[in-house]
C-alpha cells in the first residue's frame, strides 16, 4: 500500500438504501377494469365457499373475506403524514418493481401484482389516499424492499378574503 493511500472501515461506513429509478404510476378513473382477474379469482373461490355450504344464504361476505384472504398476499403498509407531504410506504420484500403496478384513483392508491411463489397469492394492496393530498403529484420508487409514494398536500386556502 502506498503512504497516501488508506484502508477503508467498511464497519463504520452506512450504505445508502437501495433506490430504484421512479416507478410510473397509472392515474384511472375506475380501478375495477385492472382487478378484474384477482377480483374473479376471488369470486370463485367465495362461490366453491357457498357451495361447500350447500347454498346457505346470508354469508356473502364472510366467503368473500374468506376468499380474499386464501388468495391475496397481505403485506404491511404505514401512511405517514407529514407537514407537506403524506407517505406511504408499502412492504414488498422480495419484489422487484417489475413484479407490481401502481394505480392512483382521486381516493386510492392500488398496487397489485402477480401470482407468485408456493403461495400463488396475487399481491393487492388498496389504499385510501390521506386527505388533502394532490394525486396528481404522487411519485413512486422502490427503497430497500419498499415500495415509497410521496403525495404533496394541496395548499390551504384562506376562509377569510381579506379583499371585501
């Protein structure tokens, strides 16, 4: 090693998190056409449910919960609301971000993926969007197995105008 150079404590140097470029964000009106495929799976599964139960009416929902719950991957999900922004980040351990596509209603943000793994669970995560947000500013990246949205906060108006 030569006298200017140094080794390197790789023991007390903090990596930076894993950042992927920004992952696009699909704006919809109407997200039902983009679940149709989970949605039917689901709907499926909660009709084998019924007929277990020889047609028993009157517990719809609890075969649709039921459903969802075999065939959808749970993941967690913290919403963070700060003074000019709210963040959601999202648990994608193990996905890449071409594994998942964003979906961004007025109200909801959904990210869903494929089957996958011995599971074969699809991925579906919904979302209300925190109030006050601008939808049409969120931004989305993957951040060390995360999946990070950034949604700035419309500014406030004055009740009071100070003009009249």
């Amino acid at each position: 090693m030569k006298g200017s150079e140094k080794m390197l404590d790789t023991g007390t140097i903090r990596m930076k998190p894993s950042i992927e470029p920004e992952l696009s964000i699909r704006r919809v009106t109407d997200i039902s056409d983009e679940l149709r495929d989970i949605l039917g799976d689901v709907e499926q599964r909660s009709f084998v449910l019924l007929e277990r139960r020889d047609g028993e009416c009157g517990r719809d929902l609890a075969d649709w919960l039921a459903a969802e719950a075999e065939l959808v991957y749970e993941t967690p999900v913290t919403v963070a609301d700060l003074a000019d922004r709210s963040e959601i980040r999202i648990g994608l351990e193990g996905r890449s971000s071409q594994e998942v596509s964003l979906f961004l209603t007025d109200q909801r943000l959904v990210v869903r993926g494929k089957k996958r793994g011995w599971s074969h669970k699809w991925l579906l995560v919904r979302v209300d969007l925190p109030a006050g947000v601008d939808p049409a500013t969120a931004r989305a990246a993957m951040e060390s197995g995360e999946l990070l949205v950034i949604l700035i906060k419309k500014e406030k108006k004055d009740d009071y105008d100070s003009s009249k």
